[in-house]
C-alpha cells in the first residue's frame, strides 16, 4: 500500500528510486567513555583541533582572490569557532559526561539542529548551515579526514538509483553527489547553492518533509514526485508508470528545446550560451545544443574542498571547455 508524505518542491521533477538515509553527525562519529584523569588531554585535543581549524581557514583567506560572497563566508567560520553555544557547551560535555571530544561535538551539533527545525526562520537557517560546516571541519581534524566531511565517501559511494534522504545538506555535500535520482529533506529551509546545484542537474528535491527520517528506511522503493511535492514510500504499479512516462516525455522534450543559433523572423542571428554549475553538467545534451558556456559558476568549486579555493583543480575547469569545443 503506497504511504505518501507531504513536502515542498525545491528543484522540479520526478524520479523513481532506492532510499538511502544520510545519517546524523552523532550517529556517524565514535562514542568514547573517558577515565577522569583523561579529561584534560580529550580538552587539549579538542582545543588543538579548533586552533588547527582556524589555521586552515585563515590560510583559505590570505592565499586565495575570493570574492566578498566567500570572504564573509570564511570570516564567519572564524566567529563561529569562538561561538559559545558549539565550543564551550562541547567543553561542558567533554567534563560532565566524560565523553570523546567528536561524540560531544556532534551531540551539540544535534541539538542545534533540532532548534533550528523547530523555528522555521530563514536567517536561523543559514547561521546553522555555517554552524554545521565549520563543525565538520573541526570533526574531521578530530579524526584526521582530510576530505573535510565524515559523510563525504558515503555520499560519493551512492549507485545511481538512489534517493538521499536527509534532514538538510549543505552545498559542500552537494558536490560529492554525482548522477543519483533525487533528494528528499526533512529540513523546510535548505541553502540557495544547494538548489541551484541541483536543478542545474535535473535532480529533483523536495523539501519541508516530516518525520521523513523515522518513516523512510533504508533501501525502500520510493517515488518523489517534486512537481506535485510529495514522496511516496513503495508505489505501486500505476504511480510506476506514471514516472516512467514522464521521465520519457522528459527525455524527448530535453532533445529538441534548445538550438543554438536560432533566427528571428528578419534573419539575424541569435547565439544561445548556457551557464554551467558544475563540471558534471557539462554532459547535458542541452547544453551540448548551445554555443558555449557563457558562465561557470567556479565558487561551487571553491566549496569543494580546500585546494579548490588555492588553486582551481584544471580538469574540472577545463572538462567542459574540452566537451564544448569538440561540438
């Protein structure tokens, strides 16, 4: 029997495919008891792993021409490391429950989270999503992962078929998903790059979707349906064939919308250029119908990862220079 649920449509569209459950920062990191004694060195560790943090993110701002979108990005993280409600409330943990500096870390970060979800604000929203990012890259020093997110390798391992189901993902996660068929939120405000990114992926995302987390599991058939914003668990046949007929219909419209150069009705010439989100989209058969990229939004690669913002890794900039010029 399908169980349909309720969301809001972030990037349009409609896929079929296996739910897979991105887990929470405290259910992904160690738990570690701590004898008394070892509660001033786990302090030590955890005060080392921030000053290691604000190392790095002061080397992002004075090595690399960031634009002002970015600068304000990074001199945030620099406030945030100092914030009381993360640093001094995870000391407090590390002291009362003589736990791990990581496990304290992500149990604040939880609890920021679920105070965020509570109040619908946008303002909130994005605070919480720089929170989560400069928390991310503390954990990793913490557990020495150099790619700057515990959840990256899960996010990249992913077969194509499936549905990320998630309470929010950050633009920086955004960018190790590759080729999946949709995205499914808990979380009803989620960042603009985050969508922007999809929808240059004709991935759709639907958002604002209740207990999604408790009621999906992993490795459940699910429909998301981001045109009429719902998610339903185990469709049966007839929702099927619904998708897979637009999904064709789709496909045949993707093929013949875009020409480039097209002609008005007094014959001059009108050049058509497509903006470009990431490299991956280079493939897109309408883009490959334009004349060029007219815009690469390269500060998704400054996101990345840290080498990113130093020097631009030259295959993801050239790749689709590469597949333009072979038209």
């Amino acid at each position: 029997m399908n169980q349909i649920l309720q969301g809001i449509p972030a990037s349009e569209g409609m896929a079929m495919g296996v739910a897979r459950l991105l887990g929470s920062m405290e259910q992904l990191v160690p738990l570690q008891s701590l004898a008394k004694g070892d509660i001033p060195a786990e302090i030590a560790r955890f005060e080392a792993a921030i000053a290691t943090s604000r190392r790095q993110v002061e080397a992002l701002l004075a090595g690399s021409n960031l634009d002002d979108d970015l600068k304000a990005l990074f001199d945030m993280q620099l406030l945030l490391l100092q914030d009381p409600m993360l640093i001094d409330q995870s000391k407090e943990k590390i002291q009362n429950r003589r736990i791990n500096a990581e496990a304290a870390l992500a149990s604040e970060l939880e609890i920021l989270k679920n105070s965020v979800f509570s109040v619908r604000d946008r303002q909130i929203s994005d605070h919480f999503n720089d929170l989560e990012d400069i928390a991310n890259r503390l954990l990793s020093n913490l557990m020495g992962i150099e790619n700057g997110d515990i959840r990256i390798q899960q996010l990249t391992e992913m077969p194509p078929n499936s549905i990320l189901v998630a309470e929010t993902l950050s633009p920086s996660l955004m960018l190790h998903i590759n080729g999946i068929a949709g995205i499914a939120l808990a979380a009803n405000q989620v960042s603009d790059h985050m969508v922007l990114l999809a929808r240059s992926r004709d991935m759709p995302v639907l958002v604002g979707i209740e207990n999604v987390m408790s009621l999906v599991q992993t490795g459940q058939p699910l429909l998301l349906d981001a045109l009429s914003g719902i998610l339903i668990i185990k469709p049966d046949e007839s929702y099927r064939q619904m998708c897979a007929h637009w999904q064709q219909q789709q496909s045949f419209e993707s093929t013949n919308k875009v020409q480039s150069p097209v002609s008005t009705i007094d014959g001059s010439q009108i050049e058509l250029w497509c903006n470009l989100g990431d490299p991956g989209s280079s493939q897109d058969v309408r883009i490959l119908s334009t004349s060029g990229v007219g815009l690469f939004r390269t500060e998704f690669l400054y996101r990345q990862t840290e080498s990113a913002v130093l020097l631009i890794p030259h295959y993801a900039y050239t790749s689709p220079l590469a597949v333009i010029v072979e038209k």
